[in-house]
C-alpha cells in the first residue's frame, strides 16, 4: 500500500507481456539454494532488523498510536458491540504462497505474484508482499476483531518513496446478523461498510487531524465492494489506505458462515503515513542506523525531523537495446544489488525506437546519494562498472 496498491494498479497491467522469469539472485552466497530462491541476501538480512519494534523510531510511535485508537471501546458511532481488538505483530515474513495469493483470490497469472514482483523463497513460500496473508489464518483460530503489524516486502521501482521492505498494518472485524440487528446478509455488508468507513475516518482523524477525506471505489480480489481513502494533507490528495467488505469465498476459507456472518478488512502502508506526520521525505532514512536519525525521536511523540546535511547526489546514465521482455523490475534489482541503498532514483529519461530495426533503446539515469557523506566518482565509476556488466549478462540487453 505504499506505493499505490499493487494488488489494484498492477492488476490493470496484468496483461503485459510475460517476462523472462530470470530465477537468479546474484547472491555472493556459495551454499545450494532453492532454483525457485530469488532473495538477495541485502534483503534477507533485513528481514532480521525488526525496526518497527525499535523504541523511538516513528513507525513504532505510529504503530502505538493506532493500537491505542483500536484498543478503545466504541470506535464508530455505530455502537456495534463487539471484541476488543486483538494486536498480533509477531508473525515471520516467510509467508505459504498458497495463503498469500491462492486463498485471497488472486489469480493464477495476477501480475503481483511474478518472480519480478514478489521475493521467493521456494515454489511454495515467499515473503509476504501483503500483511492481508494473515486475515483467514487469523479469523479461523476464532479471532473476530484484530490489527496485524509486519515487514512486507516487494520488488518496485527506486526512488525516495519505494523501498523493497516496508510495513502493513491489516485490520478485521467479522460480526454475526445478531449482533448487527438485521435480518439478512445484504443488509448486514451495508451496516459492514458504513462501520468500516466510520472506523477508518475516526483513525484518520485521529492521527492526521480535521482533514478532508474522500473514498475512491477501488479493486482487491478478497473484498467486495472494495474501497481506497484518500485525505487532503499538506495541500493535495493522499492514498491512505484499501479495505473492503471481505470477499464471501474468503469468509467462507476464513470457517465463517456467510449466510449469517459478514466482516471488513483494511490494510494501510505505515511509512506512507509516517513520512507525511514525522517530514520523512526518503524512505531509506527509517532504515538509517546514524544515530542522528533516531536520536530525533522520542517514543509516543509525533515530531517533525530535521534533515542533517544532505550530501550531492551523483548521477550517471546507462542506455541500452531492450530486449523484447524487458522488465523494468529486474533492472532494478540490479541496480540495488550493486549500489546497496546508495541508489536513490532510477528514472528511464529516454526511450527511443530505430527506424530501420525497430529495437528499442532506452536510457536510465542513477542519482547516487550517501545519507551519511560524499560520495567520490571512483566508487560511483565502480558501480556503473558493475552495473553494465550485470545488465549485458543478467538482461541480455546490448549496450550503448
Ligand atoms: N493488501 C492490500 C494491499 O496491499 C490492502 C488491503 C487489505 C485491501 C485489506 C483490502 C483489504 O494493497
């Protein structure tokens, strides 16, 4: 969710053409791995650092402000009585695929579930791209209201909003007929969506403040009908979240009888939230093990950070003959392969086709940033190196 939900853009894209599912890691890692193995080991060391636990850092004061709101008593004017939410944000990333995407209803060939999208560990398990994994595991161990916190992880494009790990926050709430005081299920959902949007707008408040707020219909394979809100904040409109009605076919994977039960769902990217309350305008900073990062920040208090000096950014550009199933994605992961967290943006600022060939040309532009100092061209010259061969070998693309 925080880049724009993938499960409802790339579902629009889900008819590109297929890709060369290169199942390789460029891992330095000698040991056998799983063919069907595509996490780098940068990524797997993340998977360790838990900083959504850190004491201080914004994503915990975040994630503490929301437990609040949840753990109170009455969150929608509805009144529905009900559970206290429960809190889980234990669960490990290394996720079943069957649980993550099959029982969801996310289609066979639904672009999300790519080896160009998704980091997988074996044919049969990934790392969660979604915390929405959790939801029918969940309800079936008899939970009817809870908040679920973790990392989630996916391959994206490079830039000061996307990173390759983030966090989720998914929440669910299931109710009987009886407890809604309707006699059947079409008017339990309607009662389902107005409790669900009230919560939601009650949290938003809560955390943003008297923001204007609008809902956008919006698509997810496990709710119907499916919703995204959007709040004005800061002078133009935020995505801040998806939710739904959750879908009948999940409610009954879930044990629930949906001739007498209905529920919702949401689930809300945390550092998109977070940038905007702490001014955190790169994402790679909630990483930050310098100290003048998380020294800024005192658990439970919102506050603005300041930027320690920024040093120059340092850029260099790499055009080269696409192949016919190029994906962008893949170069990415090269990118960051080579360069660690150093890449800040790659931005294709050319694309051109020759007249007589028809082949196509694109070229990509590296902006290179040390959070922490300058940078010299030797080591940015190395990259580029490095980078150039890896895209000959690993894309077959043809430089130029
Ligand atoms: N899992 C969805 C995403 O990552 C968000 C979502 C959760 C939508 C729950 C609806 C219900 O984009």
């Amino acid at each position: 969710m925080l880049s724009k939900s993938i499960f409802a853009t790339q579902f629009l894209k889900a008819n590109r053409s297929s890709v060369v599912l290169s199942l390789r890691t460029f891992s330095t890692d000698q040991k056998a791995k799983d063919p069907y193995d595509n996490i780098p080991d940068s990524i797997l060391s993340i998977t360790q650092r838990k900083i959504y636990k850190q004491d201080g850092h914004p994503l915990s004061t975040l994630i503490e402000k929301i437990e609040g709101f949840f753990g109170q008593g009455q969150i929608s004017d509805l009144h529905i009585p009900g559970e206290k939410f429960k809190v889980f944000s234990d669960f490990p990333p290394l996720v079943k695929v069957k649980e993550c995407f099959d029982d969801l209803g996310i289609p066979e060939d639904h672009v999300s579930r790519r080896i160009t999208d998704t980091y997988y560990k074996s044919r049969d398990t990934c790392l969660r791209p979604h915390t929405s994994v959790h939801q029918i595991p969940l309800m079936r161990a008899g939970n009817n209201a809870f908040i679920c916190v973790g990392d989630v992880y996916r391959k994206d494009t490079v830039d000061k909003t996307h990173y390759p790990a983030f966090h989720q926050m998914e929440g669910v709430r299931t109710y009987d007929l009886k407890t809604l005081g309707v006699g059947n299920v079409a008017e339990a959902k309607l009662i389902a969506e107005r409790d669900l949007k009230q919560v939601l707008e009650n949290l938003a408040r809560l955390v943003f403040g008297d923001v204007e707020m609008r809902w956008i219909d919006a698509y997810f394979p496990f709710t119907e009908p499916s919703i995204e809100l959007e709040i004005f904040y800061n002078n133009e409109w935020l995505e801040v979240l998806g939710c739904g009605v959750i879908h009948d076919k999940v409610m009954t994977r879930a044990g629930k009888d949906i001739t007498n039960e209905v529920g919702w769902a949401f689930g809300l990217g945390l550092e998109r939230w977070a940038m905007k309350l702490f001014d955190i305008s790169d994402i790679r900073l909630f990483w930050s093990q310098d100290p003048r990062f998380i020294t800024q920040f005192k658990q439970g208090h919102i506050t603005k950070f300041k930027p320690y000096s920024r040093f120059p950014t340092c850029y260099k550009d790499l055009a080269f003959w696409v192949p016919p199933h190029f994906n962008e994605n893949e170069f990415f992961q090269i990118v960051r392969h080579v360069s660690g967290d150093l890449a800040e943006t790659v931005e294709c600022i050319d694309k051109f086709t020759h007249p007589k060939t028809g082949r196509e040309s694109q070229c990509f532009r590296i902006n290179y940033r040390h959070m922490d100092r300058s940078l010299t061209n030797e080591e940015v010259d190395q990259f580029q190196v490095k980078l150039r061969q890896l895209v000959a070998s690993e894309l077959q693309c043809e430089l130029r």
